[in-house]
C-alpha cells in the first residue's frame, strides 16, 4: 500500500565500487538522471511544473522495441498511476490511468490502486505492439488492466479468483496473449492464475506449494512472478520455514513465534504453463532464525534460460543463478557490499549472465537494530550493482549509488502491520531497455527538492514525512549496458 506527496529533478553521477574475486572486468561507471513523474495525463517529465504526484510502490518494465512502461499506486480505492517512456528513460508521459475505466464498472472490484505491479509481453500483438499489463488490488480481488495499444487505452478485467480473500499480487507475461498473476491466499498459500486471452478471462489456478512443501502454507513470504519467454517455464518465487518441524517456531502461527523465521529461499517451478509447480531449494541458511521475507525475494531470467535468485537477509544482498531452468542452484553470492545496510532488492536480467540489481542502501549498520528502528542519521539512497558475468562463481559486480537522498531514518519492512515509517513503502524496481542495454530505475522518495515542482504541502519543513512522498525516476545515462546494441541492417 502507498501513501503521499512529491517530486525531484535532481541530476545525479556515481562512481562505481568493485570488489571480491573476479572471473571478468567489472562494467563501466555509469552516470544516471533523477526526476519526479507526473500524475496528470498528459504530463511529460522533466520540463514540467506538473512533475509532481503522491504515488508510491512502484513497477517498471520494458517492451521488445525499448519502450520503458511504469506504475505506481495511489493506494486502495484511490487508482493507479502509469507513464511510458519513449526515449530510453530520458522522459516519462503520464498514460491515462489503467484504473480509470473502473469507474464505470459497478462489480464491487474497483477502482483499484493497491499494491501494483505491471508486465509487457514479449511478443507483438496483431496490431505490431506489445500488451502492456498492470495488476492492482481492490475491493474483492485483483484488477487486470490490459493495453493493446502502448498504454494509449485500457480493458479492466477483474479477476475473480478460487479464494475469498488474496493479497500482494504480482503479474508476468508470456507470447503475445497470455498473462499470469500470482497472490497470496486466503489461508496464506501462494495461488497462480493464468489467462490465454490477454486477461480477458482467468480460467486456469493452481497452488505454487507442492505437496512437499505445503507446511509452508501460512508461513511464507511472497515473490515475484517471472516466464521465461523462449521456454516458457514460470517461475514464482519466496522465502518459508524449511522444515514441517519449524511451524512451531515460526514467526506467524508458531507456539514460540518468531524464534525461527524464513531463512530459506525457494523457487516454484512450472513446465506445464502453470497448471502444476514443483518446488525448490535455492538456499537454505543453517541458522534458522535468519530471514529472507524482507520485501521480496526476487526471480528474473536472462535471454539463455538462466534464473537469478535476489534476496536479503535485511543487512546484504545476495543472489544465486541457475543454468538447469531452477532446479539447481549454485550460491548465495554477494551482490552489495560488505559495510551498511541494503534492502528491498530488485534485479532485471539481459543478455546471457547478465544482471543489474537495485537496492535501497544506507551506510549505517549497529549488528543490535532493524531498518525499522534507525536513527535519523541512517540516510538512504538507491544502489545500483551490475554483473556481466553473473553465471560465473565469484565474478565482479560494479557498484554505485543512482539517486539523491531519498529518505534518513527508519524504513518500516512489515507491510500494513507497520507502526513505524513507511515512506518507502515494500518495493521498487528496475528495467533495461533492449534498445540500447541501459537501465531505467523507478523508486520512491520523500524528500523536499529545492528548484523543483514539489507539490502543494510539500517544502523544506515537511522534508522527510509522507507529506513530500512520492515516485522518482533514476535513468542510467552511461556506462555499461546489459543488452548488447541491435546490429544495424
């Protein structure tokens, strides 16, 4: 869920900070743009005095042709926010909302404006696009609004799903026409449905806990959902108790809560296009009171097949890959570095064994608290890492901070049960573009930006609140990309 208010245009450059073994050079320095979007249809940012808007929580993916698509929500029952960006990240122009058609629709399901998240097919539709997806929660179950047309239209489809209730959804694209969304379930399962008429109907469910692992039912936390577009394998990934034994420790039903928690990794694996999923170990921690439901554990898969695991432990980053479609893993590694702190992951993967990750990142670490619970001297900004040789054991990363100051202060991680600051909510994310390898990152922002159009409440003295929350772009402008450039005819 989100919150409120505003804005940057703050440009921003970062040198690169490599270390451990290395199979390969790290990439180049790169060098990124910082913006706020709009929310007004209409809006293209920067250049405008209606950059500005109170969205949060943010997606973002790029189409086949390099076009960059992003959401954010308005929190329930209040819409979604989405931009599109043709010129490789360099400007977004707000899209009518994919929530807006809800307006007229009386089922009970909308509007919806919780917990977005969007994908872009990765083959073109009969009119030579690609379907642009966002999910949304709302009322009663999940909203699927689908473009044809690069964003210009949207078809609302509420989904109505097996269970009575579902939370955190998260959505994923395969062909030209089918789309799948995955959700926590009523009884705290992990369910994903599947559509082959680009989400005009959900007609296929099915749980991504097997048999062995449904002791994990009620005692997990929720990744996301990727497809591997050439082999069509689904992947959804979590984080769960490792042992039937565990349920009495762990931290939600156990008689001893919370002296155990998630510290296994996990990835669900579909062959059959969604109907059945077999689950496995990606990593296990021995010690059994380490977590990894830190919003989220990340899956993201590279143009060979290869997975990538991304997960934290609410001090680093790590990722593990595997080259046999999930059911191996070699890892963890370490994406960020050894010092601070680094949260709320994401990754987005391009050519073969190549990876870019995101992070929140602060240098403060005291071994006693929680992100929750730091100081106002604990000052964050997004960290950007690359690998492009992330299938070789022990190869370097490059890493460097893409944004400005975009909190200080405690980053609440336990979603609509936070009592503490919640200004940047449970994620953000990264995509690169297929055009020219670069990546585009949106993120969420709380900060008061002096020569920009920061909203009406927003100023220097409500810096650092809800009031100047909002959702900023960091663009990569330089430095190595992870796609190589398309050959010219």
């Amino acid at each position: 869920m989100r919150r409120m208010l505003l804005v940057a245009g703050v440009a921003t450059a970062a040198l690169a900070v490599a270390f451990g073994a290395s199979a390969a050079a790290p990439s180049k320095t790169a060098s990124f743009v910082n913006y706020a979007l709009g929310e007004t249809t209409g809006t293209t940012c920067p250049g405008s005095s209606a950059c500005s808007n109170v969205a949060a929580e943010p997606a973002i993916r790029a189409d086949g042709a390099g076009r960059f698509y992003g959401s954010s929500e308005n929190s329930l029952l209040a819409g979604t926010v989405a931009v599109r960006s043709t010129d490789g990240g360099l400007h977004y122009t707000t899209l009518v909302s994919p929530d807006g058609v809800s307006q007229t629709n009386d089922t009970g399901f909308a509007p919806g404006g919780g917990d977005t998240d969007l994908a872009v097919a990765p083959d073109k539709n009969a009119a030579g696009l690609y379907n642009v997806y966002v999910a949304s929660l709302s009322l009663a179950n999940i909203d699927v609004s689908t473009s044809t047309d690069g964003g210009a239209t949207w078809t609302l489809n509420p989904v109505t799903t097996p269970e009575t209730a579902d939370d955190r959804e998260w959505i994923a694209a395969d062909t030209s026409n089918k789309v799948c969304i995955s959700y926590h379930d009523a009884p705290q399962g992990i369910t994903v449905g599947c559509s082959a008429d680009a989400g005009a109907t959900f007609t296929q469910f099915a749980s991504a806990l097997d048999a062995n692992h449904a002791f994990q039912i009620s005692e997990n936390g929720i990744g996301n959902l990727a497809i591997d577009p050439t082999s069509h394998v689904i992947y959804q990934t979590y984080s769960a108790i490792t042992t039937a034994a565990e349920t009495v420790c762990a931290p939600q039903l156990g008689v001893s809560a919370g002296t155990c928690d998630y510290h296994g990794v996990y990835m669900a694996v579909s062959t059959d296009g969604g109907a059945t999923f077999t689950d496995y170990p990606v990593y296990v921690n021995p010690d059994p009171t380490v977590g990894y439901g830190h919003q989220f554990v990340n899956v993201s898969v590279d143009k060979a097949g290869n997975v990538y695991s991304v997960y934290t432990d609410d001090h680093h980053v790590s990722y593990s890959f595997s080259t046999d479609h999930g059911k191996t893993w070699s890892g963890p590694y370490l994406v960020s570095t050894t010092g601070g702190t680094q949260i709320f992951p994401w990754s987005t993967a391009g050519d073969a064994g190549k990876l870019d990750v995101v992070y929140y990142q602060t240098p403060y670490y005291d071994g006693v608290n929680t992100p929750d619970n730091y100081p106002d001297s604990a000052a964050w900004t997004v960290g950007f890492a690359q690998n492009l040789n992330a299938t070789t054991p022990g190869s370097a990363w490059s890493r460097q901070t893409a944004s400005p100051i975009n909190h200080y202060g405690g980053v609440c991680e336990s979603g609509v049960t936070c009592t503490g600051n919640r200004d940047l909510f449970d994620d953000f994310g990264v995509a690169a573009s297929p055009a020219t390898g670069l990546a585009s990152i949106i993120y969420s922002d709380d900060q008061f930006h002096s020569g920009a159009p920061n909203s009406s409440g927003c100023d220097a003295s409500t810096t650092n609140s809800g009031t100047c929350d909002h959702t900023a772009i960091a663009t990569q402008t330089s430095g190595s990309g992870i796609f190589a450039p398309p050959k010219k005819k």
